[in-house]
C-alpha cells in the first residue's frame, strides 16, 4: 500500500485541493495529516470540511490546538497569533471541537504520525536539528515517524545522517534503521519554493519521496487580502518562505 503523508495545510484550500488530486495521481491509498489544518490562511472551515469528507486521518498541530483553545495565544509570533485570532473568531463552535478532539499522534502498521515530536507532543517542540531528535528516535516504534510543524523537508536518520529531500528524489531507507520524516507545508513552504509539498510513503518499498505541485498562489492570497489577514503572510506565499 502506498500512503500519502502532508502537513501543515493553515486555511490553504487552493493548495489543498490540488495536493489531494496529486496524492490520487500517485496511486495513494490512504492519507494522513500531520497537523496544522487551520492557521495563516483564509478557508479554514473549508479546509476542514475537505479532511473530514475525504476521511483523512489527522493529528493535531500547535494552531489547531490554539484555535481550540487548548494553548494559549500568547505562543506565537504576532502575525501567527493574529491569524489565531482571526480564525477563532470565524470558525463555529463545531469545528474548534473538532480540532480540539485531534490527537497529538497516531500509529499504523507502518509508520507513526505527529506534529513535531514524540517526546511531550503537547510542546509542538521543533525539529530542526539532528540533535534534538535523539528523544523522538528512543520513543518510536516503528521505523518510520512523520513529522511537520518547521515546513522544511528533510530526514533525520538514527545513524546520525541529516538529508535534504527535494522534489522527485526518492530515498531508499534502510529496514534495520529509523528514519523522521518531515514532509514539508501544504500551505505555506518555507524551503524558497512556493509550491505544495507532499510525502509519497511506499512500506513495501521502503520508499520516501517529496513532491510538489502548483496551485493558485494569487487564488489564495486575494482572500487574505479581502480578509484583513496580516501583508507578510500573503506575500511569503508567493516565495516559499
């Protein structure tokens, strides 16, 4: 079975929708969510109805969790803590229980799934250095953990290796190792390319491959705009930042 692994979608539906049509044309059988559907972008709502009609499994991220009410505003960056706000306000009473329902991981078969470690999820800690993820590799069950919360791709390996996974560079993994798997941003990419990151996960293969695809970058920025939401995040949609 093939499986399709994204994270960190923030309000995007333009970016979304055209993941999830890349994700069928890969032969994906069953999708994940690492995080993060709603925040920065303006269909949080929409994006919401998108995960749940198309059973999406998915786990919490840091802003679903504020947007719910489940940590404090007060964490985030101002232009993060305005998008919060700005979503708490519009988003019906329904669909912050939904996201506050969300757990902080998941575990199938193959792999595991959270946010940005496994070591006190409820932190959404970062990882962004090989060397905070030593706790995540003692706590994993299963060869594989994807991860997302940095919007960066790249693979931490137990042995030490950190590698930077670009599109259409498929990784080998080795069964007697452990490997995190962060799959980049749906949303809002910040590795200076603009377009919608994706993992396409292969157990039998023991694959891992990032890809991205285009979407409607000025779709989505023209709603932000209409929205109020704050300038810096509309503009770094269109650089990848």
């Amino acid at each position: 079975m093939r499986y399709a692994i994204f994270a960190d979608i923030h309000s995007n539906r333009e970016a979304l929708l055209s993941v999830l049509q890349a994700c069928r044309d890969s032969g994906a059988r069953k999708l994940f969510c690492s995080g993060d559907v709603v925040g920065y972008g303006p269909d949080p709502k929409n994006c919401i109805d998108i995960i749940k009609s198309e059973d999406i499994t998915c786990i919490a991220g840091n802003h679903d969790w504020a947007v719910a009410g489940k940590i404090a505003f007060d964490e985030f960056n101002t232009q993060a803590k305005s998008a919060v706000e700005w979503t708490t306000e519009r988003l019906p009473v329904p669909y912050k229980e939904f996201l506050g329902g969300l757990p902080l991981s998941t575990e199938c078969n193959d792999f595991v799934l959270t946010h940005g470690s496994l070591d006190y999820p409820q932190r959404f800690r970062y990882l962004d250095d090989i060397r905070d993820s030593a706790d995540t590799f003692f706590l994993m069950a299963k060869n594989v953990c994807f991860i997302g919360h940095t919007h960066v791709p790249q693979v931490f390996a137990q042995k030490g290796r950190v590698i930077a996974l670009t599109e259409g560079k498929k990784l080998y993994l080795d069964r007697k190792a452990k490997y995190i798997v962060n799959v980049g941003s749906v949303g809002q990419p910040r590795d200076n390319d603009p377009r919608a990151a994706f993992c396409i996960f292969d157990p039998d293969l023991m694959t891992v491959e990032i890809k991205r695809v285009s979407y409607d970058i000025s779709a989505c920025q023209g709603k932000m705009y209409i929205a109020g939401l704050p300038e810096f995040l509309i503009r770094r949609l269109a650089v990848g930042q």
